[in-house]
C-alpha cells in the first residue's frame, strides 16, 4: 500500500514582498504532514499567515466555484514575523483542513519570496 503524496513544487515564484501577496491554494486532502519552505530575499518586513478553508471549492479545471473562508493557524508568539532576508521552513503535523494558502502582510521593505511546499500522509 503506497502512502498519499504531494510531490514538492514551487507555489510561489519570485513573488513581490512589497505588497500583500497570497499563494495560489494547494489541495491536501488525504494528506496529514505539511512543510513549507518559504526563500524571502531583500529587505523585507512584515508577516507571513499559513491559512486553511474547509468550504472552499473548485472544479476538475481548477476554477474557483467557491472562494472559501480562510482561516489563519494560529501560531501563538510564534507567528512568522520577519524583518529581513531569511529562509523560513514550517512543518505542520495532522492538519485536518482540506486547502491550505500562505498569505504575506507587509509593514515596510521590499524584497522577493519563492515558496515551496510538499505533504504526505501518515
């Protein structure tokens, strides 16, 4: 019996740090274990969100049927919060949702994000 998997690829590339930026959604349905890798360069300031929907909705050529509601992990003081170039690496054991999106909010700077993401279930 082989294991459910979400090959690694690159969700964001070369996305602009200088304004509110949202990756496009990655379906993890049957998928337990999530990591993401988020390359930020430049000189940016502001935080990251790692959202979950479980009403939204899409068709088999990937339209939006139903924009959904995004919901923010909390992740306590530990909120991903940068002010400068860093590589940021989340592991998310047993989310239970079905979409997941990164959402960035800038305070000030600029710089550029590539983001990769990768799951496997249990």
């Amino acid at each position: 019996m082989s294991k459910n998997v979400l090959e690694r690829y690159q969700s964001v590339i070369n996305g602009d740090l200088s304004a509110q930026l949202i990756s496009p959604v990655t379906n993890i349905k049957y998928l337990d274990n999530l990591l993401i890798e988020l390359v930020c360069t430049g000189s940016p300031n502001g935080t990251f969100y790692v959202e979950f929907s479980a009403d939204y909705n899409q068709d088999l050529n990937q339209n939006t049927l139903n924009p959904g509601t995004w919901v923010p992990l909390d992740f306590g003081t530990q909120t991903p919060t940068i002010t400068a170039a860093t590589d940021i690496m989340l592991d998310l054991n047993q989310m239970p949702a079905p979409y997941v999106r990164v959402r960035w909010v800038p305070v000030s700077g600029t710089g550029v994000l590539n983001m990769w993401i990768t799951a496997k279930g249990i």
